[in-house]
C-alpha cells in the first residue's frame, strides 16, 4: 500500500503518497465537497493499481 486517492460522483481523483500513516490511520482532505457527494476513498500500490476501496461520509464544518 504506497497511495491513496479518491472518487467522488464515480470520476477517480488522482492518488497522493501515504507517507508516513500508520494504516489504518491516515487522513485526507478535499475541498468544496457536498453532503450528497459519493465519495470513496481508495488505496493503491507504487504503480497505482487499485488494492482495496470504501465508502466516506461526508463531515460538514
């Protein structure tokens, strides 16, 4: 596991680094998302290739 990236509305966003995270723990933010957004979150090896993916609420501030 090296990525994590996002879809939102069924289009993929790109992937980031994970970095340091210990998993399961990691944090990602995106702005300007709606509370009727679908929204998954997805992690990926170094070449990007999908290993794993959930679903994500959508905390409104």
């Amino acid at each position: 596991m090296e990525k994590v990236g996002l879809y939102i509305n069924g289009e993929r966003i790109y992937s980031v680094p994970i970095g340091q995270a210990q998993p399961p723990n990691f944090e990602y933010y995106r702005k300007d998302l709606k509370a009727t957004d679908a929204v998954k979150v997805y992690i990926a090896d170094k070449d990007d290739k999908e290993l794993d993916q959930a679903d994500v609420p959508i905390k409104q501030e």
